[in-house]
C-alpha cells in the first residue's frame, strides 16, 4: 500500500495548487507574474495510470434461458433476489413456468404425421428386403437358364468339342467360369449400386481408380457377338460324343447302307438280265428287279443329299441356334442384374428417403418433447436470482423487462444466478488511453458503496475492437470493452454496483514533473511559464508519461522552479478550432469513466487551455 499513500500525497500536492489556481481566476487579479498561481517543479515518484468508471459483475453466471423457439408468456416467476438452496434443488423447485398451451397443440398436430412417417419407413424397409428377395430369385432363375443353354450346347456337340467352339467365341466355356462370370457381373452391380449411394466419395482418386477398374472388367467379361464358321469343327466331330456326331454317323451309315442296297441291287438286275435272256425268269421279275435297284439308286443319292445337307447347313445352324441361345441367356443375365440394380436402387431410395424423413419427424417430435418439459423450469444451481442478463446493458434490461405475463423469446435470458465468489469490474477504456492498459496489469478498484475501502485486481481481459453499442448515439466515441478481476473474496460486493477503477500502467521513480495544466501544445509542441524576475518566461520543455494530474518533463525545467498554473488572459492563444492550441484529439488524455478527453468540444471560458502529449 506504499504506492497509495504516495499517489495520495501527490494528489493533495495538486489539489493544493488547484485550489489556489481557481482562487487566483476568482479574484480577477491582471498581473503576470507576481499574481500568477505557481507551482514547483518537483521530483519524486510518479505514477502513470488510467482511471475509469465501471460496474461490478460476477465472472462466472448461471443463465437460464428459455428454450422454447416461440415468444412465450411467463405465467409464473419466482420473485428476484430469492436465494436458491441446495433443498430446492433437491425438491425441484420451479423458478420460472412457461405458457405450454401451443406446445400441447403443435404436439398433438405433430403425432398423426409422425405415425403416417413410421408406417412409411416400415414399408421401405420391408419393401427393400422383398425387392432384394425377388432379384435374388431372377438371377437364380436366369442362372439355370444360362445352364441349361450350356448343357444344351455340351449335350449336342460333346465335350470337348464345346469347349474349343466357346473358347473361340469369348464365352464361359464351362460351369466354374460361368459362375465365375455371374459372379463377377453382380459384384460390379453390386459396387455401382454402392457407388451410387456415396456419390461424394467417388470424387476421390481412390473411388476413379475402382470405377475404372470395374469398367475394364466388365469390359473384359462382356460376350463377343462375331459370327462363327463352324465347318472347320466337322473334322473333330467324328471323335465326339454328342447328338451332332451320332446324327452324322447315322447319316453316313445310312448312306453306306444305300449304297450297299445299291450294289445288291445292281448284282441282282445283272443276273436278272443274263437269266432273262435264257428265258429263266419272266420278264415281270426282271423290271421288278429293276424297279429295285432304280429305287436304292435313289435312296442312294437321298442319303448322300441328307448327308451333305447336315454338314453344310444343319449342323451350322444348330450350332448357331445352339450358341445364339446360350449367348442369348449370358444377355438376359446381364440384363436380369441390371434391372435388379436399377431396382434395388430404387428402394434403396426409398428407404434413405423415408429414414431420413423418419428421423427428421423423429427429432422434431424430440424436441417438441423438449420444449414441453422446458415450461417448468426447475432449480439446478444455488444462489441469488436475478432477472434478465446481468451483463446485459441498461436499456436492454429495460427493453427485455421479466415480469408474469410478459412475452420471452428463444434463448433469451429469463433469470441470472450469479457467482458472488468471483467478482469483477466491467469498463470501457477511451480509445485515447487503450495503448496505455495491457492484460495482467494492476488495478485499484473503489466501489462506490463503500467509499473508504480499496481493491485490489488486475487486467484480465481486453477487447481487441471497439465497443459497436456504445458508438450508435455517438458515432465518435470508440472505448473497449475491458474485465478487471477483483482478487480476493469480498461477500459484500454485489452486481451492479457502480467503481472506479485505477489501472496502474507504470511507476516512474525520480522523475521531474508539474500538473499537467501547465503545459501549453502549440504546433506539437510543448511550452510552460515559467517566472522569472517578476514576469513569466515561455520556455520550451521536452515532456514524457502523464496521469490525470501531472505530467514528467524531461529537459526544460529545473528542480524547484516555479511554473504557471494559468495564463494572463492577453497570453491565452487563440483556438478556433474548438480544441487544444496545435494538439491533435487523439493526444489528450481521456478523463476518468469515458467522455470525450479534456480539450474536445466547446472550449470553455478559462484562464489557460490544459493538454499533454503521450509519449
């Protein structure tokens, strides 16, 4: 407290000399130098320090708002400065009831939609897994179709020969590389239906890379649709075991048969000839004889036409039908999985569709359920009750009154339980003083309720950009909002009480000073008077750090000299302006709570213009 009782002689040294200086403007006295009050120029510790007005509140606050997302009436209120007790808590005492009377209806409103959304999301559900149920069995039945155009294709040309022809023609050639193939056809449908879902997640490289790989491989098991010339598999047809083989050997034993039909029958009408001219047999037998060879003659040629025909022209075309079909059913296949993609992503749909909306009726429901038992509003934090937001300003208070009956908005604060162990000082510092105050600097904190008693805090907290509600009536004031911690606990300290804040910003030791109305600004710079044989001498002074009262010189001046308090009135420059002489606004030192520095606005009718220069 050493550093209190000295600012508490200085300040007597210079209300002393204000005293006499407004006793010298008072008595009228036109002399300049012997009638002019006089201060010495002293040396000692100075203290630099930004004094301003504030207001005490709690540093941490329980704010109970209301949580309902219309204006609603209070229809009851527990009245302010009730003292919550852990009891309360305990029983759930109600502190503030909300009109409920609109909620009840929303929520009775709500309920037939939200049932109507739940049998909706049901038959989603129930509709995909059916749908998924069904493109199993198409692809199921479109499987052993596609089995039995193979089986169908082995059955009629064998093995082996199968084998090469499917080979040949691009196609799964057995029933391991058939499932093979169905297998990769649905993984694909499979992947782009999943793909479809997250649409966001194939803009990444990764998601491309599979899509391409994908379309390579169904780009690589995709059917080859080329015509087939199956003549060249007749020569391997006679080593096969298949319809096609036993059809061309019967054929060709057909023909061999003919033609040994036809050889007897030629021998026979030979020696029918030779036995005719002896007169052996009758001429009758003989043209029957005749009539018989003639006949396996033409059986002969109908069999060789049979035989020829097959091997051009009917294997082929049963080859091709055989193949067509087999081909055919690997389409319908491809086509049966898309379909059933296309599908399955429609219910897919539907049911993201009707799940999200179930779970945004859901949550509303929630939430009006919330609101509902948001009307009581129960005790769950000991303490005093205030109403409204206690760091709220005063016309806010008085434009958002709490009162029963009155309207209250979404998250609008009903009731305010402060922390009274930790307390503060909200102020405002002028934008001319707010270079000087840095966080974690001392303060002196004087609360008006108790005049005599001295506080002790520090700077906490700093706003970096001006206060925007305080310049709205006076677009030219600029102060910052600033938190000064009270240390200590102090239970008679209560919010809203009015204090004085001193912020210590530096303690100069053995500096010269003077008061700072000593000093006349004149075109940046600075000039005091100083008495000297009778009169008063301008001088020129070079100044540094100033507090409220006085202000250090650093060259100018010597110890013990005496300087004027104020000037003659024929020595008083002229200042037109409506300001300090040469002094810009920005340089004046703002007077303890807020306002506009000394200097600014109307000048006033005074011996001696008072300004400072921060340094």
């Amino acid at each position: 407290m050493k550093m209190v009782k000295s600012k508490f002689l200085i300040y007597g040294g210079a209300a002393v000399a204000i005293i006499a200086a407004s006793g010298y403007l008072m008595s009228g006295s036109a002399g300049q130098g012997e009638d002019v009050p006089t201060f010495s120029v002293q040396k000692g510790a100075l203290h630099i320090n930004v004094l301003q007005g504030g207001e005490i509140r709690a540093l941490q606050n329980f704010e109970v708002k209301s949580e309902i997302e219309t204006p609603t009436k209070i229809l009851s209120i527990i009245p302010e400065g009730y003292l919550v007790t852990e009891e309360d808590i305990k029983d759930g005492k109600v502190l503030v009831e909300l009109d409920n009377s609109d909620l009840k209806t929303r929520i009775q409103d709500h309920e037939i939609q939200f049932q109507t959304t739940v049998a909706q999301y049901i038959d989603a559900d129930e509709g995909r897994e059916i749908q998924r149920s069904e493109n199993q069995s198409l692809v199921r039945d479109m499987k052993e179709t596609v089995l039995f155009a193979l089986m169908d294709f082995d059955k009629y040309l064998g093995r082996e020969l199968t084998v090469n022809i499917l080979a040949s023609s691009g196609l799964p050639k057995d029933v391991a590389e058939f499932d093979q193939f169905a297998d990769t056809l649905e993984s694909q449908a499979n992947a782009q239906l999943e793909a479809g879902n997250n649409v966001a997640l194939l803009t990444t490289d990764k998601k491309k890379d599979e899509v391409e790989e994908a379309t390579e491989s169904k780009a690589a098991t995709s059917t080859n649709n080329g015509r087939l010339d199956f003549a060249p598999f007749l020569d391997n047809l006679s080593n096969g075991d298949g319809e096609a083989q036993q059809k061309l050997r019967q054929l060709e034993d057909e023909l061999l048969l003919k033609k040994s039909e036809l050889a007897v029958s030629k021998q026979k009408v030979e020696a029918s000839q030779r036995l005719a001219a002896r007169d052996f047999i009758s001429k009758t037998q003989l043209e029957n004889d005749q009539v018989t060879y003639e006949k396996a003659t033409l059986a002969v040629k109908t069999a060789e036409t049979e035989l020829d025909l097959f091997k051009k022209y009917t294997f082929s075309k049963q080859c091709a039908q055989l193949l067509s079909a087999y081909r055919e059913s690997l389409t319908k296949l491809q086509r049966t999985i898309r379909a059933n993609r296309s599908k399955m992503a429609q219910a897919e749909t539907r049911f993201a569709t009707a799940k999200r909306r179930y779970e945004m009726e859901l949550a509303k429901k929630e939430d009006l359920d919330r609101q509902l038992k948001a009307c009581m509003i129960r005790a769950v934090q000991p303490g005093l009750v205030a109403y409204g937001d206690l760091n709220a300003s005063a016309s806010s208070r008085y434009n958002e009154s709490i009162e029963e009956g009155t309207n209250v908005r979404y998250r609008q604060t009903v009731l305010t339980i402060p922390n009274m162990s930790q307390m503060g000082v909200h102020v405002n510092i002028h934008e001319s003083q707010v270079k000087k105050v840095h966080v974690g600097q001392p303060a002196l904190i004087r609360v008006d309720a108790e005049p005599g008693v001295v506080l002790e805090g520090r700077v906490a907290e700093l706003a970096v950009l001006p206060d925007s509600s305080s310049s709205r009536y006076t677009p030219n004031l600029k102060v910052y909002p600033a938190s000064v911690h009270i240390l200590g606990t102090h239970p008679w300290l209560k919010p809203g009480m009015n204090a004085k804040v001193e912020i210590l910003v530096d303690q100069l030791a053995d500096v010269m000073f003077v008061p700072v109305q000593s000093i006349e600004v004149e075109n940046d710079h600075h000039f005091c008077y100083v008495t000297s044989g009778g009169g008063l001498e301008r001088r020129s002074v070079q100044t540094g750090l100033f507090n409220d009262e006085f202000i250090e010189v650093r060259q100018g001046l010597q110890l013990g000299e005496l300087v004027a308090l104020a000037l003659p009135k024929k020595l008083v420059p002229e200042n037109k302006g409506g300001g300090l002489p040469g002094m810009p606004e920005e340089s004046v030192p703002a007077p303890a709570g807020g306002g506009k520095p000394k200097g600014q606005g109307k000048p006033k009718p005074k011996e001696k213009d008072v300004a400072a220069v921060v340094k």
